[in-house]
C-alpha cells in the first residue's frame, strides 16, 4: 500500500487536535480558536462535514494559539 502525503510528513489522525484538545492545551476562551479557523490561520487537516463531527487541527496549532493569546493579552 502506498502511503499518501500525509502520511509521508508524518501527520496520521493519532496527532490531530480538536478544538476542545486545543483550549485545554492553551487555556484559551473557545472563540479565540473559532476566530483564527474562520480567519485561516490555523491548519486544518480534515474539515469536519457534518455536524457532530469534529474538525481535525495540525498540532502546531497550539503555538498559533499560544502567540495570538499572548499578543493580544499581554500587560503593558
């Protein structure tokens, strides 16, 4: 069997990430993962199709995460 492009940049389904995996990873609010997908910064590798069903992330969607949170509440 010959394996696919997601298999060779070793990404399989074991290493995705849910949105509720990645808000407890981070601590961040729901809306904060829900605004960077709906913007496009987040990779995605299976769109979820129906409902029900949850959308599968990249794990380096927790460093994006994690950025944009500390961008955007750090104290001055």
């Amino acid at each position: 069997m010959k394996p696919s492009k997601k298999e060779k940049a070793g990404i399989t389904y074991q290493n995705t990430l849910t949105r509720k995996q990645i808000v407890h990873k981070t601590g961040c609010p729901h809306y904060t993962v829900d605004y960077l997908r709906q913007c496009g910064r987040l990779p995605i590798i299976a769109e979820s199709l129906k409902r029900g069903v949850p959308t599968l992330f990249h794990p380096d969607s927790i460093k994006i995460v994690q950025d944009h949170f500390d961008r955007r509440y750090k104290s001055c």
